[in-house]
C-alpha cells in the first residue's frame, strides 16, 4: 500500500505513473499481460518511482512528463527483481498474497520479469539521455552482481557484517540510489545536488532493507505479508543473526550456526530468544536508525521544498513502519 506520505504530496504524479505501468504492460502475448498484471496489482509501496518523482521536482524539473516514465522503469526493473528473486527464493508467499512462482510456474514468472526488464529499457531509449541509460545499466549491473552475492553466499555462517552490507548496497540500495540520481539527471541539476539525491536514496534503501531483515524476526505476520523465518529457510544469512553469532554465547552461536546451515525454522521460537538475549533486532534498528539519519543529512544542499520535506518523511517511515 502506497504510504499517505507519498499520495498526500504528488497524488497527480503516481496516478499518472500507475496509469503508465497499465498501459506499459501491453504485449500480443496473454501469458505475458496475466503474469505481469498480476504482480503489479499485489500492490507495494511504490517508493522507488517516487522517489523519482520527488528528487526531480526537489530539483527543480519542469520538462515534461520523462519523470512519470522514469519513474515506471524504476518500478518495472523493481517488479522484475521480485519475480526473479521468488524464484531463486522458492518463495510461495509475498505482500500476503500467492507469489507469481506458485500461480504460474517458475518458467513462466522467469521469462516475464525479462520481459519487464526488456520493456523498462525500452522506456529507457524514448528519453534519450545518455546519462539516465548510464545510470541504469550500472544499477542493474550492479543489482545482479548483488544478487549472485548473496546467492553463493547462502548457508554461509562465516558471512560479515561487511559482506552483509556490500549485499544490501548492491542489491537493495543501489535502485534507490539510482531513483534518486536520476530525477536529479534529468532536472539537469548541479552534479553535487545529484550525489546529494543519490547518497540519500542509497541510505535510505539501506534502511529500508536493515529494517526487512529485523521483520522477518519480530514482525506481525498478517501485516508484513510473509512467514516470519522466510530468510532462514532460504539460507539468508541477515544482520540479526551476524550480530547474535557474535555477541551470544559460545552455545547461541552454535545453535545460530547449526540453524543457518539446515536452513530450518523448527526452532523459530529458540531463534528469536537469541535474538532478544542479545539484543541484536534492536541493534537492527539502532543501524537503521543511523542511516535515516545519513539520508536525512545528504539532502542539507537540496533546495527547501514540500517535496524535500516528503523526502525526509519517508526516510522516517523506512525505519517506523511495521510491514
């Protein structure tokens, strides 16, 4: 669900955006407009495209309607993530409702977030702008590099806090960043301006992520829209329980351990003790809390407007809501 934050102060932008996905979505083939509809319609919270929208009226832009269309790519590229991501996750559950995997079937769901991808780029070339294909292809260069990332780093204990967050930078933060840059590239906005829009979007997707990752461990179920544990079951091996490996005892640790690698939820209840003892989803949130506060900062040079302010309040949000 859309956050009133964002409705409240560009109403007229995402229903024009929303409207572009729909039409956006055409194709001569059935399975294609079933598949792609159906993930679009599970809702979301779209803050990437408007995150688009408001670094590009923040910075002053006025050319067009090339904000509404960028901000459709960011949400296509997003949307393509998901259906890729469920896959590879072998997850049947998301936003509360069946995931395209399970409705569809995993070659089905593979080949239309291609499509997603293919068409966003599409999109893309009607611009013609140089530095907003410049900063796309990087992201979602970047954004797969993320994903293999974290793939081959599944079941692996030995994870990092630094290897965690180069995870979380490349895969979830980077199209943050780049919905933040490119309002800014295409506001043709002074370059420090732009990294300040980039530098807020990347700590704020930072965030955004810190506080997924705790949720999957304190969250209400009916409201986050998934199994608490899913990550475990999958192998994700997160920030709470790096960081209760490292502050528990010798014999939490092991349990962690031995819970990482048979990728089991048997034990969630053991799991989440340890995780209270040692205090590790509050040090989640004293993480994300921190980003917040780096987001909210890089945003100093950026004009003073109510879209700056809708910026700033959505950072909070990030790190307050509890789905």
């Amino acid at each position: 669900m859309i956050p009133n934050i964002i409705t409240d102060t560009i109403p007229n932008e995402m229903s024009a955006v929303n409207e572009m996905i729909r039409n956006q979505l055409y194709s001569q083939v059935d399975l294609i407009k079933d598949v792609s509809s159906y993930i679009i319609k599970g809702g979301g919270k779209r803050l990437r495209p408007a995150l688009v929208i408001l670094s590009s009226l923040a910075s002053g832009y006025s050319g067009g309607s090339d904000h509404l269309k960028l901000a459709a790519v960011v949400e296509f590229i997003h949307t393509a993530t998901l259906l890729h991501d469920d896959v590879v996750d072998g997850s049947s559950l998301r936003r509360g409702n069946a995931t395209a995997n399970v409705v569809f079937d995993n070659s089905a769901t593979v080949l239309v977030g291609d499509f997603l991808y293919s068409r966003a780029f599409q999109m893309v070339a009607e611009i013609h702008n140089h530095e907003v294909t410049k900063a796309l292809a990087n992201a979602t260069n970047t954004i797969a590099e993320g994903e293999v990332q974290q793939l081959v780093n599944l079941q692996n204990p030995e994870v990092s806090e630094e290897i965690y967050y180069k995870i979380v930078g490349s895969k979830t933060a980077q199209l943050f960043e780049a919905a933040g840059r490119l309002g800014a590239i295409i506001a043709n906005i002074q370059e420090d301006v732009q990294e300040a829009l980039a530098a807020y979007g990347s700590h704020m997707g930072t965030a955004f992520q810190l506080i997924d990752d705790a949720l999957d461990y304190s969250g209400d179920v009916a409201k986050i829209g998934k199994k608490l544990g899913d990550d475990l079951s999958q192998g994700k091996v997160t920030l709470p329980l790096i960081h209760a490996m490292s502050y528990g005892s010798k014999q939490e640790a092991k349990f962690i351990r031995d819970t990482i690698l048979a990728r089991s939820t048997a034990d969630m209840i053991n799991v989440i003790e340890v995780l209270e003892k040692t205090g590790s989803i509050s040090y989640v949130y004293g993480k994300a809390d921190y980003e917040v506060k780096r987001a909210v900062d890089a945003l100093e040079n950026v004009p003073d407007t109510r879209f700056k302010k809708c910026m700033v309040d959505l950072a909070i949000f990030a790190v307050e809501r509890n789905q």
